[in-house]
C-alpha cells in the first residue's frame, strides 16, 4: 500500500528536531510564517517543521535546502500577541518524507510529501527501553533536576520508538543526532541508538564534574 500522501505548509528552523508524539513552543515572528499560522488555523491546523542544512544563512530570505525528513504536527495551541507575533503549540503527528516542493503563491513554502511509519519493533526492545530509563535517572542525578522530571516520557504502555522519541527530544542536545534519530525508521535500532546516546551524555557530563 502506498504511504498517504500530504501537501502542507513547512516551517523551516536551523537545529530544532520534531519528534512524533512531542509537544513543540514556537514563538512565530516572520511575516511569512504568521501568514502560515494564519493559514494553517483556517484549514486543518497542520504544518511541518524541518530543519535547515548546513549552509542556509546564505539563502535564508529564499528557499534554502532543507533535510527531507520532517515532523508533521498541529497546532493546538495559538496566542496571538499584541506585536502580531504568534506563539504557538504543535503537537507532533507523524514524520514525513518531502517529495518535492510545490509552486505557490504564498509568502511560505508548500510541499507534497508521504506519512512514514515505524519499521518494528520486530525483537524485544525490552533491553534497550532498561538502559534507556537506567541512563535517564543517572542524567537527572548528574544535573541535579527532579527525578520524575522524564517520567511522562519514560511512562509504561507507550511504543518503545515513542519513548525513544520523546526522549531524544527532551534530552539529546546534538541537532545532527536528533535528525539522524527522526530519519531512523527501524524502532528497535532507534531505541538502542537513543541508550546508547543518553548514556554517552551521561559519561561526558560526569566526566566534566570535579
């Protein structure tokens, strides 16, 4: 079956990753981007958020290149301020793969694109899920922050690629692992690759402790 095809609007931003099942603040100030925020609450409240490859300060004010695996999301929450700003809620859907780029006469950018899904798990990913929520207290133990600080994102009853997911969000700082983590279709190797992440910060951050 083929994957479901979309055609949204995308928001594209230098190092921020948007995970499935995560809840992303964005603080929207560009005309462009009020207008798509306009635009996307009259329709069905959808858009994507991409990240920008490296180099997209030369054509920022264009169409500068941009990673082809993105985070579909709605908004579910919209105040729009005095300035005309907007700071807005989305909550993560699904990823999308960008066919291409659409002609249009809006001031955003507007792509047809697929709906991923998740590959697996096909193993027990019971293993790597311990590692991750071990790897997860000792970070919160490292940095002095409240030990049920994870806790909705570590929680029982969710998909391992969903915890894994919300974890990269909340905690892995490198932008690069974070795409590298969203284009990561195979759950059981997405779940053991964010362990081993969150444990190598642990390490680092220990090892810059006195």
């Amino acid at each position: 079956m083929a994957a479901p095809v979309v055609i949204v609007p995308i928001f594209p931003l230098p190092d921020v990753t948007f995970f499935p099942r995560t809840l992303l603040p964005l603080h929207v100030f560009e005309a462009r981007y009020r207008a798509m925020v306009i635009d996307a609450l009259e329709r069905d409240r959808r858009l994507a958020v991409v990240r920008l490859r490296a180099g997209y300060e030369a054509s920022y004010a264009g169409k500068p290149a941009v990673h082809p695996v993105a985070g579909l999301g709605q908004i579910v929450s919209c105040e729009r301020l005095a300035t005309g700003r907007y700071n807005i809620l989305l909550e993560g859907e699904c990823r999308i793969r960008i066919e291409h780029e659409l002609p249009s006469d809006t001031l955003y950018r507007v792509v047809r694109a697929h709906r991923l899904v998740d590959a697996g798990p096909v193993g027990d990913a019971a293993a790597s899920l311990a590692r991750i929520r071990l790897a997860c207290r000792s970070l919160l133990s490292t940095l002095q922050r409240p030990a049920d600080l994870l806790d909705p994102a570590l929680a029982d009853g969710q998909e391992a690629g969903v915890i894994a997911d919300r974890v990269a969000a909340a905690v892995l700082p490198d932008a690069d692992a974070r795409q590298s983590l969203l284009e990561t279709l195979d759950a059981d190797a997405r779940v053991a690759r964010v362990a081993d992440a969150v444990e190598s910060l642990v390490r680092e951050l220990k090892g810059r402790r006195p």
